[in-house]
C-alpha cells in the first residue's frame, strides 16, 4: 500500500508541453507513473512523444477525465494562471491535485483551497516536490532514483531538499510514501492529514516527518501525535540557526518573537514522545536505529 497515491492512479500534467513540465513528465514515466495525457487548451489534439511513448494532449482537464479516467493532476502552471488551473481540476472531480507552482499569491491558495475541501479534491501544496510511493508512482519532482525501492518508512516533509537528502540518507531502507507538503503559509496537505494517514496504512512501520521555524504546524503535529498516532515517529526541523524575524527560504517559515522556533519546535514534539535529530544525517541515524530493533516498532 502507500498513501495518497499509487500504482493504479492515472495523472494528467497541466502544463505539460512547456519546458519544466515536459522534462518532469520524463521523469514521472521513468518511474512507472501512468501519465495519461497533459492539458493545454492551445495544443489540444496533439500528442507529445516523450522518450518513445505518445503522450495526448487536451484541451480541459474535463476533456481529459472523461477520456482517460484521470484521478491525479500535476500542476506545473505559472503563478498567476495556477489558480484557475486548480479551480478547473476541482470542477472536473479530480481527487488528488499536486500543485508544484512556487510563488502563488496567498489569496489565491485560499480561494483554490476552499473550493477543492468543499469539492472533495486533496491539495499537495503548492510550492512543494509533489509525492512519491516508490515501485508505483511518483507525482511531481522528486527524483526517484535517490530511493527506487519501497519499503516501510513513511516521510513527511515541508522542504523539498530535506525530502530528498532524508531519502538518499535511507534508501536502504525504502520508502511506503514519501510526501512533500510544501512551505508555503497555506497548504493543503498539512503533516497531521499525512501523519493520519500513515498511521492507518499497514505496510508503513516508521513516520519521519521534517518540519521547519515560523507558524505552528509542527507544534500541532505534536499535541496529534501524543493523541492519536501509535507508530514511532522521528523528526528533524530546519532553522536553529535562522535570525528572528527573518524570512529564511519558504514563504512559511518565519519567525516573531518567541513563536515558531526550531528549538520551541523541538520540544513539543519531544513532550509528545518524538525523537528529534539536530541534522539531517542525525535524524538517519535514529531511523537507522528504530528500525534495527523490531520490538521499538511495536504500536502501543
């Protein structure tokens, strides 16, 4: 199993045909992923052969359901055009929307996010890496040779470059899913709804969640923790460093006074039981850990 995606979805590109969008979609079918055909109202009825496979390219999202039985999208759209593709992926049923657009006017999150809940669509996102379930399918950016294999870790993570580093770091081990939530203020998938879900698939053993200063999100994920969630979980949080007030990488994380720093981070997730690396390769090294005793993998 995995979370959120898997070998069976069938993902659409929007913004297929420009070039970031082109050179990911290579990227998504060399790791089996089923992508079924790309949107662009202009190029509608054309077909894209990427590395040997004839990808058709639509003229709506709606037009692309009803063709290929779509559930997945992948936004590759620019800033101020990412809100109406979202809007149009939502109007279409679409169930899982991976916005990977950084740079997206907050209001605009807002707006596409209210309507994707009241419309049953998940959001990943947006300025995130998109997710991976490895041996099945991957949507977005994140390199899957780093971690081809499966395997019982579940990852869940606000940076795109942690995600990537904590993959490399196990991928002996393998990963279930691993989730790039993005850093922006607003997302759609927070670590709580990837922490739940985790909890609840079989064939994850181990959570590790990276999170990062400003807002309260890890905080939150905490006090969840302590409450619902009986698998071991491991983190690291970015930003011990990070000058007060600054914003330092993700729109998101940014730090006043004494709320959102990596060390009040810190020691609410380690109240809730959470072993919290100070490095990412430290952070490896308690997972390396755990997994070497089954008896710490045991669900309370």
């Amino acid at each position: 199993m995995a979370i959120f995606l898997t070998k069976q979805s069938k993902v659409l590109v929007q913004g297929m045909t420009g070039a970031e969008g082109m050179r990911h979609t290579r990227r998504m079918l060399a790791a089996g992923t089923d992508v079924v055909g790309g949107v662009n109202p202009r190029k509608a009825g054309t077909t894209v052969d990427l590395d040997g496979r004839s990808v058709p390219v639509f003229g709506s999202v709606r037009e692309a359901v009803d063709a290929t039985g779509a559930d997945v999208t992948v936004v590759f759209v620019p800033p101020p055009f990412a809100k109406a593709a979202v809007l149009e992926a939502v109007d279409a049923r679409i169930g899982l929307a991976v916005v990977i657009t950084e740079g997206i006017p907050v209001h605009d999150t807002v707006a596409f996010q209210a309507h994707a809940r009241a419309h049953g669509t998940r959001i990943i996102g947006p300025n995130c890496p998109g997710l991976i379930s490895p041996g099945q399918s991957n949507a977005g950016i994140i390199p899957a040779d780093i971690a081809a294999e499966p395997g019982r870790i579940g990852l869940v993570s606000k940076s795109g470059t942690l995600t990537y580093q904590l993959m490399y770091e196990l991928r002996e081990h393998g990963f279930s899913s691993a989730v790039g939530i993005g850093g922006d203020p607003v997302v759609g998938t927070t670590h709580i709804d990837c922490l739940s879900a985790f909890e609840a698939d079989p064939d994850t053993d181990l959570i590790v969640m990276i999170g990062e200063i400003g807002g309260d999100a890890e905080e939150r994920a905490a006090d969840h923790i302590a409450a619902h969630i009986t698998k071991p979980v491991i983190a690291y949080i970015a930003g011990f460093t990070a000058p007060e007030g600054k914003t330092m990488g993700h729109a998101g994380a940014i730090v006043s006074g004494s709320s959102g720093t990596a060390e009040g981070k810190r020691k609410a997730l380690e109240a809730a039981g959470v072993q919290v690396g100070a490095t990412p390769t430290e952070t490896a090294a308690l997972v390396r850990a755990r997994l070497a005793s089954p008896q710490d993998l045991a669900h309370d």
